[in-house]
C-alpha cells in the first residue's frame, strides 16, 4: 500500500505582520522576518480501495465521502465538517478519491504560530508526492498559499506557508504582482545559538480564530490612516530587524520587536485588549528587552527577547499570570517528506 509521510514545522514572526495581506502588499510590497520552530504538523496520504477518508487525528474527527457521493460532497471544497476542512480542499486540489488523507499538528490551533498553515504545507508535500509529482518548496509554499485563502477563503496573509515551506530564519518579500522572495538571513551558527538564548515564548493556554481580526485589518487597509501609517512602520522594522540579527545585535533587536508590537498594537482595537497590555508591561518592568503576542491578536503565544540574565526573573513574573514558559529553538528544515511511495528512504528534505 502507497503510503506517504510528510512533516511541515510552524513559525514564530518576528516582525513585519500584517504586510503580507494582499491588500496591502499589492499596493507597498510586504515584508515578515520570520522563524521556523521544532513543533511541526505531519500529513499522512494513504491508499485506499475505495472512498476518500478525510481524518483529523488531533481530534478524532473522520469523514467517509465515498464514490457515489464525491461530486456532491467535494463541490465545495470550503465546506467540511470542523477539523477536517484542510484535508478536504488538499484532497479536491489533487483530485484524490480513493485515499486517506489524514494530519496531526503538535503546532497549537489559535496560538499564533502558523499552525495551519502547517497542516496546509504538510499535506500539499504529502499530496504531491503521493501522485508521483513530488514538489519543490516555492510550489508547495504557493499551493498551500493559493488553498488558504483562495479554496477556503480565509483572510489570512501569505506568509505561514512559505515559512514553513522553506525551514529556517528567513525574510520573506511579497511583491505588489504577488511574487513572493525568500531570503535565508545569513548568521554563524554562534549568533543563531545567541539568538536562541535571548528568546523566550510564553503560552497561558488561551486561542483565538484570526479570522476576525485578519478581515478587520483588511477591510482598514487603503481607508484607516493610522492603520496605513502602523502598517508602513512594521514593514520597515522587518528590514532593521534583519539587519540587526545578522550583526549579532540582539538588544537591538529586543528594542525592534518592541516597536514594532507598538506598531501593531495601533492597527486596529483587536489586536489586544488591557489584559494583555498589562502582561506586556510586567514582562518589560522584569527585564524584557521587547516582545510581541504572536498571530493576529487577543490571545496565543507571547515571546520576548531577554537578556539570559533576566530570564529568571521574567520566567517567574509570567508564571504568576499563569504563563507557562517554552525554550525556542531555530528549526532548519522545513517542509520534508518522512516516507516517499515505494520507497524506504526517510528523512527526505524536500528542494
């Protein structure tokens, strides 16, 4: 039995959200200095005899659409039941109908780390190979991309699905014709480690559907001033942290994602609320150089750039507002196929 394995990791954005709506980087370009980490989403493709099984493994949700019911069911490709909608639009894309396309994410839903993008990315990697066109990462990213927001419809930007296409700390450009650059920003291994050190992300357990606030951000931009204005200065904070990194000059950095969050904070009212502000200012008041809430706003992660020295004192500070803390660590690989068909080689990173 045809059987393939592909694993896809999520992000953390350092800076530059919200430039990668197309509303936006269709009028100015867009920028995103983003980050791969360990956590990652795993897509399965299978075959099958007969019938398409659609199948949520987090959360135990399945669907059967068998032969007599793929043309009804699979005409909209949006419309699944919860958990599995993913599946279902990869599955329509490649047009499988005798398979079992399933995913699994150790990537949080809601909690601003590009968790389904990731699912997205792993299953058009897995779907790919499955039919025996396997593809490189700048298509994969691009098909996931085109799945996101063009077969679902959602309001999301486009750069999850290229970070997590691609592996690693990159800075990622889209162009006002939808063209879309990936730059690896070149450090030593030493600076990576560094940087790895000063960073902290937080996690009180709390989730959010970006959908809200991805369409509000749209529907400002090209009409809200401030919102233009907050939009422009987090895209050239993408630039200076980039800069920054790559000379190594992490207080620097640590003031950047600070003005950026700022920044951000001034897009719209979902973005955060006054409990969120307050953590924020505790974390500052116990040493953190800047931080930011990961995703579109109101709830998920929150990382911090600290000096090592302070990361006690900020650990515990977090602790008492219920925020537990997670080491981050720089993942290099990005979307990689696990098991190809009729094939016993692992481990295959994808070109």
């Amino acid at each position: 039995m045809r059987t393939v394995v592909a694993r896809a990791p999520g992000r953390v954005s350092l800076a530059g959200g919200g430039t990668d709506i197309p509303a936006y980087y269709e009028r100015h370009g867009g920028a995103v200095l983003s980050f791969t980490i360990p956590s990652s989403a795993t897509a399965v493709v299978s075959e099958r005899s007969n019938g398409l099984d659609l199948v949520s493994l987090d959360h135990g949700v399945h669907e059967l659409i068998t032969a007599e019911r793929y043309a009804r069911r699979m005409s909209h490709p949006f419309l699944a039941r919860e958990f599995i909608t993913m599946q279902k639009a990869v599955a329509w894309h490649f047009g499988l109908d005798r398979a079992r396309v399933a995913a699994a994410s150790e990537v949080a839903v809601g909690s601003g780390l590009g968790s389904s993008a990731a699912v997205c990315t792993a299953l058009v990697a897995a779907a790919g190979a499955y039919i025996g066109e396997p593809m490189e990462r700048r298509m994969i990213a691009a098909t996931a991309a085109r799945i996101e927001m063009s077969v679902l419809r959602r309001p999301c930007g486009k750069q999850d699905p290229y970070a997590s296409a691609f592996g690693g700390i990159n800075l990622l450009e889209f162009g006002r014709d939808g063209t879309v650059a990936v730059t690896p920003v070149e450090i030593s291994p030493g600076t990576q480690r560094e940087l790895e050190r000063h960073l902290m992300l937080f996690s009180n357990g709390a989730r959010r559907n970006a959908a809200a606030p991805l369409a509000e951000l749209a529907r400002r931009i090209g009409t809200d001033k401030q919102t233009m204005i907050a939009l422009g200065e987090l895209l050239e904070t993408a630039y200076l942290v980039r800069t920054a990194v790559e000379r190594g000059e992490l207080r620097t950095v640590g003031a950047l994602v600070d003005r950026g969050w700022r920044a951000k904070r001034r897009l719209h009212g979902q973005v955060s609320n006054p409990e969120i502000d307050r953590v924020y200012a505790m974390a500052r008041d116990a040493g953190a150089l800047g931080g930011k809430l990961l995703g579109a706003g109101l709830a998920g992660a929150m990382l911090f750039v600290c000096a090592p020295e302070r990361q006690q004192e900020l650990r515990q500070v977090m602790a008492t507002q219920g925020w537990r803390a997670d080491e981050v660590t720089i993942e290099d690989a990005g979307a990689t196929l696990i098991e190809q068909p009729e094939e016993e080689a692992t481990g295959t990173t994808l070109g």
